[in-house]
C-alpha cells in the first residue's frame, strides 16, 4: 500500500532541494583530490622526491612526467678509426636531431674489447650531418661491446649497447678475481664489497677509499662514473656513487643480474687528472 506524502514532509524536501541547489558544486560533489607530482631523475629512476631539486645521485635536475621508456636505435658506421653514430626516431625511423645534455656532454659511449683488456669513456661531438662522430685508435681487430648513453628532445634518457665487430671474435676471456688496490694516474684506489660475495639479483655494496684523501673534484657532473661488465660482454652496467661528499670514500650500489665475472672500471678525478682503474668480481648465483 503507497503512503502519500504529508505537506510537511514535501516542504523539507524541497528545502532541502534549494540548499543544496545554493551549495558550490565542490561542496556538492568533491573530485577527488589530484595526486601529487613526483620528480624523478632521468638518469637513475629510483631517486624520486615530491618537489624539483638534483639528484643526490648523479647531480641532474629531477623532472616530473618522463616519458615512457621506449629504446632510440642507433644506426653505427666504422670505417678505419672514423666512427658515425646516428639516432633515429623509434617511431618515424627519422634521425633525431635534438639532444638534452646529460653530465656536460650531449653524447657519451663506452667502449669495451672482449678481452676486457681495453675501456675507453669518450664522447663523440656532433657532425654537420646530425650525426655523432668520433675519431677512436681501437688497440686490435676483434670483437667490441659499446654502450650509448644520450638524452633525445622529448624522449626518455637512452643506454643503447651496440656490438662493433673488426675482426674474428674471440673466445670468452677467463677472468680470475682481482680486488687487490690500484694506482692511476694520482690517486690510490681500494675497493670493499657488502657482501663480501657478491650475489646474483641482490644489492651489492661497493665501498671504494681514495687516497691521498684531498683534491677531489667532480667529473662530469658526478663524484665517481662506473661501468661494469660481464665476461661475456652480455651485461654493461653505467652507474654513479650512492653516496659521496668529496671524502675519500665513495659508494655505489649495484644489482648484478647474473652469475658471472664482472670487470668494473670506476674514474675519480683529482686535482684535475682523470683517475680510472678496474677491479674483478665475481658475482655467484643466489642459492
């Protein structure tokens, strides 16, 4: 049975009606509230804040919405020490032509022999063409690994390996490990990894201690630049220091992906000179 309505009851209805009619629309129907923005470095993802700043990591500006990760190929020609590197587009396969600077450079490459004999941490500079070019002296024919590190116009920051081959390759090297103290150019390096072992897939802790512990300056826009890579040249890992001041120990924090034997070459800069040594790790499966 319907129950009428009393002439009361429609009045507050419709009092109520009209208030909420009087009301702003957000008091009506608030939308939820947007979520903050979050800044992030370019170059090492994991370092994220709520506000702009620089990355404690490796000194670049944090930025807020990166674009989506998508890989810039990269066209390589080499011919008698002359080498050509040439970005294209991911989608139109049109050369890029628009670079943001990344540590001072527009362009950085790593260029590493398989014998794991030879590193070389250059920086080719733009050519009439568009194009990158570098005039580079390789020690040997074979077979080489190099990795691309670049920052195109309104894409995200790039680290495209390249396989440049000048001879017969060669059998993968037997490394044997090598963490005793180095000597460069004007500086002493020792290195001590957390854990002592290092493990496959876990967070490896790498303590390097400079001496003589004064001079320090930044290279390239960082207090330290390491590269790692496997014996069979499969992994190449470009890294900055976790933690540094300018004190005579810095830290970098690394996940190595598989059991292998890693040459890590790291560069400190003191006193003006470019220190760069190398160590030998091996990394073992996680049980």
């Amino acid at each position: 049975m319907a129950v009428a309505s009393s002439p009361a009851c429609l009045l507050s209805r419709r009092r109520a009606a009209a208030l909420l009619a009087a009301l702003p629309l957000a008091a009506q129907e608030r939308e939820p509230a947007a979520e903050p923005v979050e800044f992030v470095c370019p170059m090492d993802p994991d370092i994220r804040a709520k506000g702009p700043g620089k990355c404690s990591r490796c000194g670049m500006a944090l930025e807020a919405g990166i674009a989506n990760q998508v890989e810039y190929p990269v066209k390589m020609r080499y011919r008698a020490g002359d080498l050509r590197l040439e970005v294209r587009h991911p989608e139109t396969g049109k050369p890029v032509r628009r670079f943001r600077v990344v540590h001072e450079k527009l362009f950085h490459l790593f260029t590493v022999s398989q014998d794991l004999a030879y590193f070389a941490h250059e920086h080719p500079v733009p050519a009439s063409d568009g194009s990158f070019r570098l005039r580079t002296r390789l020690p040997k024919p074979g077979f080489y690994r190099l990795l691309c590190d670049f920052y195109p116009e309104g894409g995200p920051p790039q680290m495209v390996p390249l396989t440049l081959l000048t001879g017969p390759p060669a059998a993968k090297p037997a490394l044997q490990p090598d963490l005793a103290p180095k000597r460069s150019e004007n500086l002493g390096v020792e290195l001590v990894t957390e854990p002592p072992e290092p493990l496959a897939g876990k967070k490896t802790l790498l303590f390097f201690r400079l001496s003589p512990a004064d001079g320090f300056e930044q290279y390239l826009g960082a207090w330290g630049h390491l590269l790692a890579a496997s014996d069979d040249l499969v992994d190449l890992i470009h890294s900055h220091p976790a933690i540094a001041d300018g004190g005579p120990q810095v830290q970098f924090n690394l996940i190595f992906p598989r059991e292998a034997v890693y040459r890590i070459w790291v560069q400190f800069q003191r006193r003006g000179v470019v220190n760069t040594v190398a160590f030998t790790v091996p990394v073992l499966r996680l049980k």
